[in-house]
C-alpha cells in the first residue's frame, strides 16, 4: 500500500491528524483537504511542513 499518515503540528510536537491518506488537495482559499482510502475527510487550514514518500509521511502546520 502506498498510503501516507499525516500529521498537523500542535504544542510543538506532532499529533496524528488522519491515517491511510490517499488523496491530498490544496484548496484556494489556504484549506488543504485530505482523503483516506476509507473516505473519511479533514479539511482544515494548513500548509505542508514536510513530505516523505518512502516513510509515507507528511506533516502539516496550521496557518
């Protein structure tokens, strides 16, 4: 499997925001929404810190 856990940084560490993401989309208001294989959804307003795609990692920060 190809999925990524993404992570939003929060209180200087990182806490898992959701599990098995598949799909990544940047909004054009600053919103990013992410999608996991089983169809949940966040959207929130964020950027990406850090990426990794061996480890199937991303991080992303508010703002």
């Amino acid at each position: 499997m190809c999925e990524a856990t993404a992570y939003i940084i929060k209180n200087g560490g990182e806490e898992l925001l959701l599990a098995d993401v598949d799909v990544i989309e940047p909004q054009d208001d600053g919103m990013v929404r992410l999608v996991s294989i089983y169809g949940e959804q966040k959207v929130l307003k964020a950027h990406i810190k850090s990426m990794s795609l061996v480890n199937h990692r991303v991080v992303l920060a508010q703002g």
